[in-house]
C-alpha cells in the first residue's frame, strides 16, 4: 500500500505545475502607456470647440419632401433618384422604412414651394409623387 501511495504522489509530482508561478522578467519600466482619447470636457462659462459649431443638428428644420416612390428594391430607389438629380438637379433622399425605400425630392420650408416642384415631377412623368411633411435640412 505504501508502494502504490510512493508511486502515485511520485508520478503525479511530474505532471504538476511548474512551482515558479511569478515571471520575475517583467520590467515595469519598459511599459509603455498607450495614447488615451479622453473626452473633451467642456466647463459651463467655456466657449465651444470650432469643431462644434454648425453641426447637422442645428440645422435640421420641419418641412416639407416630396415622395415619388416607395420600393422594396433598393437598385430601383437608387436608380430613380440619379434620374432624378441629373434631370432636374433636385436633391433626393432614399429612406429606408421597413420593408420599403422611400425616395424623397427636395427640403421645402413651404408647402407652396414644394407643390409647385411636384406639379414639375409629375408633368414629367412622375405621377405618383405626394407631398409629406416631415424633418428637413434648413440649407
């Protein structure tokens, strides 16, 4: 019995972990820190970053689009709207509102502005347009 207990704590002390369990190569002073982006603090009575001014936030507006079509196929919405912008130089917006595209022509503070475009779309073979309103870029 005293054998087997020998032979078993012998044999296991050879595949046991190795007893060193420090790495006693590391050099603190060789770390090197890497470059932290902190965010950018900005105190009430401080003036605001340039990079800050003007952002698209400021100026998003309500008013009007028009939309020509609702789509499910993507290459057909994008299509049109290149028809579009080379044939009347209008500026378009695909929308994507589960499950459809929705191509929009324009961003009108008026309804009367955008009506008379769409009056435009639909002599030119664009029927289906409608006026919506909704959020716009106040250019």
């Amino acid at each position: 019995m005293n054998k087997i207990l020998f032979l078993l704590f012998s044999f296991g002390s050879l595949f046991s972990q190795n007893t060193n369990i420090f790495d006693e190569t590391f050099d603190p002073s060789n770390l090197v820190e890497p470059n932290l982006k902190l965010p950018l603090i900005i105190k009430s009575n401080d003036e605001n970053p340039e990079f800050l001014n003007n952002t698209i936030v400021d100026s998003i507006i309500d008013g009007y689009r028009i939309q020509v079509a609702s789509t499910s196929d993507l290459d057909f919405a994008n299509s049109l709207s290149n028809n579009i912008k080379n044939k009347f130089n209008y500026e378009t917006y695909i929308i994507f509102d589960s499950p459809n595209y929705k191509l929009r022509v324009g961003d009108f503070i008026s309804r009367k502005n955008a009506e008379t475009i769409r009056v435009n779309l639909i002599k030119n073979g664009y029927d289906k347009s409608w006026i919506i309103r909704t959020k716009i870029y106040k250019k």
